[in-house]
C-alpha cells in the first residue's frame, strides 16, 4: 500500500510502501520516552521505497540495551518522529511512526507487541471501558440514546449540559440521559 505521511507543521513530508497488516507496537522504555507516551506504534517500510518528499528530518543515534544504534529521524521544528531506522547509509528499511501516516486509519490491528514486559499495566489491555457505562450500553440503549441525539441540545441559556424542549421549556438533562449520549451513535 503506497502511503503518504509528515510531520505536524508540514515542514517534512515522504512517502513509502507499507504492508497495512503489519503494524507493531512497542513497549520498551526508549519509545516510552522518546514519544513521551505509553508506547510506539510503527509499519515498516517495504524495502528501498521510503521517499523524503519535503524538507530533511534532524536525526538522533540512539543506542538501545543490546548495543543496537538506531537513527531516529524527527522534524526540527515541530519535534514529530517520523522514522527509525539502522544508522547506515541507505538503509533498505524504515520504521514508520503510524501517527505521522495520512492513510493510518486504513492499517490493520497491530499484529505484534514487543517489550511487553516493560509496558504500563494498563496499556495491555486497552478494552477495558468504565463500568457505568457498559452497564447501560444495550442496544434499546443506544436505540434510546440516538432519538434523544434528535431533540437535544448540548447546552442551552438556563441550564448546565445538555437540555430538551419539554412543553414550552428546556429541561435539563442528567444522570444516566447525559451518560447515554455519551455514547450516542454517529449518523
């Protein structure tokens, strides 16, 4: 799959080809700190096909437990990542950071996590949702809740959240109406 990607200021922008099943994840320390997050998500570029189509990525050699060197191309000006890959010349292959892909949506569910030993307790498991919520998230529910998202308004003069048109007034909702719509569908 040809794919498009840069930088948030647009100063740096490519292109390559990935395989969109073969995303990752990885929990090691480094892509904790150096996104300053819970984990890195990265594609592999297919060999010999990353492009840089604008500008030129600062670059930082970063050597990891096994003695491995990495270079991690990231903008200078805005700080994205956007790479990383073996410090050699030309190198065949680059790791992509999925955040920066414009078609990153279109990827499969990441088939491999790496480093799991390290990762935050919760980043495993990322299905878990709130309790509350799942208690009343039944299709009548969600049923319920989309005819509500037809009448009610976020917010109105006189009341604090959401707020129906109940005979010639606004009602205020709150409790379960507002966790509803919290989960409303999209049209």
């Amino acid at each position: 799959m040809k794919v498009t990607g840069g930088c948030h200021c647009g100063q740096i922008t490519y292109e390559a080809e990935v395989d969109p099943a073969a995303m990752r994840i990885c929990h090691c320390t480094d892509c904790q700190k150096l996104t300053g997050t819970a984990f890195r998500a990265n594609i592999a570029s297919l060999p010999g096909t990353f492009r840089l189509v604008n500008g030129t990525p600062k670059t930082y050699l970063k050597t990891a437990e096994s003695g491995n060197k990495r270079a991690h191309g990231f903008c200078p000006e805005c700080g994205t990542p956007i790479y990383a890959t073996s410090p050699e010349p030309n190198p065949p292959s680059y790791g992509l950071r999925v955040g920066g892909i414009d078609q990153r949506a279109q990827f499969a569910v990441p088939v491999r996590q790496i480093w799991c030993r390290s990762a935050l307790p919760w980043s495993l498991d990322l299905t878990r949702r709130h309790p509350h919520r799942d208690a009343v998230r039944t299709p009548a529910v969600i049923a319920l809740a989309y005819l509500l998202r037809c009448v009610v308004i976020p917010a109105h003069a006189g009341t604090r959240g959401p707020a129906i048109r109940e005979a010639d007034k606004w009602v205020p909702l709150g409790g379960i109406a507002e966790t509803l719509l919290d989960f409303r569908p999209k049209p």
